[in-house]
C-alpha cells in the first residue's frame, strides 16, 4: 500500500541542478534511509517533500489527502516553533536522561538535540522525515530510537551516515547520486551488496561490449585493407579493373553496414565504464623492526576535575593489534589517547616503546595551520613524488578546486582525511584515532576503511560509529566501573558472549527464586509434623538437598 510517490521530480538553484527527475514510490508504513555524498541532495529532498521549497518540475503525489508531516531538522534556529508540552514528549526525555527542568535555552548541544527529536517524535505525525536524527545519541537512547521507529505505524524517511543505524531501521534505500535516485529493496548492508554485485555485473558486461567493440573495429580495419587493394589494383592497366572495382564497392558496403550496426547497438544500449575502485595505501618507512609492545600500563590512575576516570589500570598492546575504545561518554577514552601522546598527567606507569611514530588525530583536528593551502601543505621537492601525492590525495577525494585552498577553508570531513594523508606520507606506526568518522559522510567512510584496511601498524581507536567498529577491531578496551579492561575479542563476539553471560545469570536467578520457594514449602510441612513422624525423615532430606542447590546457585 502507497503512501504516495515521486515523479520525476527535478530542482536546481540557478543553473545547477541538485536533483534531476526522480522517481519513486513511498511504500506506507515503511522506513526509507536516503545515503549519499555530503551535497548529494539528500536534505533537498526532505525539504521538498515536506513543502518548505518547490520543485523546478515534477511532483509529489499523495493517495488521498495529504499526510501529516513533521520535519526533524539537524539544525533548528526557532526553537519557539517546536511544542515541548505533553506527556509523551515527557516520556522520550525520561527515557534519554535529559533533566525534567532543562531549558533548551541553556541545554547543552546533545540535549537540545534529544529534546527536538522527542518533541517531533510526540507529534505522531504519518509521515516523518527525520534529518542526522542519531547525532549525540547514546547507544541507550539510540536503542530507544530504533524502538519507535520499527514499532511505529508512521512512514519514516531519515537521512543518517550511522550504517549500524541504517541496517536496524530501513526496509528501503534511496540512493542519490550525480541528481539520480536508485531505489534499493533492503537495509544498508543489502544495499551495499547488491550495488558491489551490479558494479561488477556492469564491469563484465562493460568488458564484454569493449572486446566486442575492438573485434568489429579489427574486422572494419581488415576490410578497409582488402577495399584499399582492391581500389590500388582497379587503376592498374590490364582487363581486371572492373573486378577489382567491384570488389572494392563490395568491401565498403560492408565497412558501411558493420559500423552502422555497431552505432545502432552502442545508441541503443550504451555500457558506461564503472567508477574504479580507487583507494590510497599506507606505506611504513624503511619496514622498521619493533619490539612486540607498543604500550604498556601498569597500575595507572587518572582523575579529572577530581573526578577519578580510571584506576589500577593495567595492560599491554601488541604491534599490529586493532583496538577499539569502547565506553560511554566522559568515561576516559580521549583522556587516554592524551596521555599516551604526553598532553595529559596520571599516576602510575605508561610505557611506548622507543623508535616508533605515533599519529593522533583528534575529533576536533584543531592542530592543522588554517593559512596554509593544501598545496603548500603537501609541497614536495620533485615532481614524482608531488605527483604521488596527488593521486593519493584525488583517491580520497579532493579535487583540482581544493588546491589552492586554505586549511582553514576546508570542512571537518575534509580536514580529516587531510590528517590521514598526513599519516600515509609519514609512515606512522601506531595510529591513535578520536571518532574518526564524526565528520565524514557514507563514500568517504567506507573509503577511509579501505583505507585503514591498508595499515599494516598498531591501531587504537573509539568511535561510536558500530560499522566502522565491527569492520577494523580485533580487541577491545572496555571503559567501565572506573577501571579499564583489554578483552581480545571482536564487538560482536564481546556483546554476544555479555549476553549469553545475562541469558544465563537471568536463567540461575528464576531456578534460584523456585528453589527458594520450594525450600519454604519444605519448612512448612516440617514445622507440622514431629521427628517421630514418618514423613519427617523424608521431608528432612528434601531440605536438606534445597538448602545444598540454593549455595551451588548462589
């Protein structure tokens, strides 16, 4: 059943066109997660479709009346407009830990965030289109989210860079690319498969037409010698020429013919060639031989405005180990990766092993000079080795434009991969990653795995980006009770071990309960009869054997 549907839809701000004849339809009840590059058109989509711009051409059809539509921007200047009355608004920010007595006003930027999404989430609309919706949410709160919208009735449309997110909510794909929509059946992870299987498909049906193409051109060009011998030999004296003048008409009558049918075929069914599968690999200088620690912690406390982080932390990390930062928010991850790099006092030891570089990139990667360009940034003494560089720096997505630009100039994401490239050139050993994917869109975050797939060093880093998680770690360290724990296991094996750990402790809690219960029964009966009775003995037994299983569960 349709909510409604796309056709050919079209928009474009003066002569550039953003989005161009889209169509689709809008299965009701559904979630749809619209991806894309950053500038794709992903938000102009949303905005059309909840009227605030109009299309250039094309429409938005609704079967019946026009839905009800909230609209959860990431941004909201007129925080007048949203209605923070009522019970289930209430409810969300119960549920998200955000204070009964916060005023957005002097809200921090994660509780003015929770506080809009919990008011558009209350207006129960039909249709809701929700905009980055899992910025600042806690796994807890992100949970919470996924909850309301598989149980919701509402038709869902969100845009968000979080896979993980994705891959739990969309039973539809719109992908934007180039101003074209392509509508994927599915979940993130199903969309990606399936766009890899049709790159493929289209990379051997693009091969297959190129050895076609090279075949008949091979076969035009043999023709063309025979009519050119045939022409050379119908102006030679002798009783042969109109022979060899029929012969050569013959063969370019045929010359005609073949490229005639190879144009015909090429107009009607074109194969485009696929975008490579660029990517940019680390290379570590001179393949240096390292001892088999890279850091080592023993007995390490750290407190921060009085607050104790973590204490009597003790643990060592491998060379070559990939390890992710797992915790929640203000539980040391950033504190850590700072007083490996010098910036922050503890007690205790922490030890890195000498003759290794270590590379930090923090969330914010402030330490980047604003007023120098890229160029310059990058500037190398030979042309071979600035033409390297290039390469490198297109595969990750910078263009001719972005030359002559400041640092300062670029974006977040940008900035980012400007840091990674930083990484590359120098040959780091040992990379320290502080939410690495916060600033970077789809494209770039699976070019930034492809990437760090490359990386033969040590990695530590947090990121609340789960894909990206599950993808690059090998172990853990887990922030938790003040303290910090090193588990050499994946995410998904940790989380699936936590549990069959809670499966089991809720499973021994009820045995526990009924045992208990049982044991009372016991007593009763054994308060009414006397040693002397024959149901004595018996019953003394069965106490007994209870009291023993209650202390083997306990």
């Amino acid at each position: 059943m349709l909510l409604g549907s796309i056709k050919q839809l079209t928009y474009s701000i003066a002569d550039t066109v953003i989005l161009n004849k889209l169509s689709a339809e809008l299965p009701k009840g559904t979630c749809i997660a619209i991806v894309g590059a950053n500038g794709a058109g992903k938000s102009t989509l949303l905005s059309l479709l909840a009227e605030e711009i109009m299309p250039v051409s094309g429409s938005i059809d609704w079967i019946g009346k026009k839905p009800s539509i909230t609209y959860f921007k990431q941004e909201q200047k007129d925080e007048e407009s949203v209605n923070w009355d009522g019970a289930e608004t209430a409810m969300y920010l119960s549920k998200w830990h955000v204070p009964e007595q916060a005023e957005y006003a002097f809200a921090s930027g994660g509780e003015r965030m929770k506080m809009r999404l919990a008011a558009a989430l209350a207006e129960n609309s039909e249709l809701v289109l929700l905009d980055e919706p899992t910025n600042h949410l806690d796994r807890e709160s992100l949970d919470e989210l996924v909850d309301v919208i598989n149980d919701g009735k509402a038709t869902y449309i969100i845009v968000s860079h979080d896979r993980h997110f994705i891959d739990r909510t969309a039973d539809f794909v719109f992908e934007i690319e180039h101003g074209k929509l392509e509508v994927y059946a599915g979940n993130y992870s199903v969309y990606h498969d399936k766009k890899e299987m049709d790159r493929e498909t289209q990379a051997a049906h693009y091969e297959q037409q190129q050895r076609k193409i090279a075949r008949v051109e091979g076969q035009i060009s043999q023709l063309g010698e025979w009519s050119a011998t045939a022409h050379a030999n119908s102006t030679k004296k002798g009783g042969a020429k109109e022979y060899w003048r029929m012969k050569a008409k013959k063969k370019d009558v045929q010359i005609r013919s073949k490229r005639t049918r190879l144009e015909a075929e090429l107009t009607k069914e074109r194969i485009d060639k696929p975008d490579e599968d660029i990517s940019v690999e680390f290379d570590l200088k001179g393949k240096r031989k390292k001892g088999h620690r890279v850091v080592e912690l023993k007995n390490v406390h750290k407190a921060f405005d009085g607050k104790d982080l973590f204490e009597n932390v003790s643990f060592t990390v491998q060379a070559g180990e990939r390890i992710a930062l797992i915790g929640s928010n203000g539980s040391g991850k950033s504190s850590l990766f700072k007083m490996m790099m010098g910036e922050e006092v503890y007690d205790g030891e922490l030890w890195l092993t000498n003759g290794m570089t270590i590379g930090y990139m923090s969330q914010a990667v402030l330490d980047l000079p604003e007023d120098v360009t890229l160029a310059e940034y990058f500037h190398t003494e030979t042309f071979e080795e600035q033409g390297i560089i290039r390469i490198q720096l297109t595969n990750l997505g910078f263009e001719e434009k972005h030359w002559k630009l400041r640092l300062g100039e670029l974006s977040q994401g940008e900035r980012v991969k400007v840091k990674l490239m930083q990484f590359i050139i120098e040959g780091t050993d040992v990379l320290l990653l502080d939410e690495p994917t916060n600033h970077l869109d789809l494209p770039s975050r699976e070019e930034m795995e492809k990437t760090l797939a490359t990386f033969p060093g040590t990695l530590l880093f947090a990121s609340h980006d789960r894909f990206f998680t599950e993808r690059m770690a090998t172990g853990l360290l887990v922030f938790e009770n003040r303290s910090i724990r090193k588990i050499p296991q994946t995410l998904q094996e940790w989380e699936s071990r936590n549990e069959v750990s809670a499966q089991t402790a809720s499973s021994l809690s009820e045995e526990l309960m009924r045992v208990e219960t049982e044991l009372q029964a016991v007593l009763g009966k054994l308060s009414m009869v006397k040693p002397g009775d024959p149901s004595y003995a018996k019953l003394d037994l069965q106490f007994n054997a209870l009291s023993r299983k209650i202390r083997d569960l306990k």
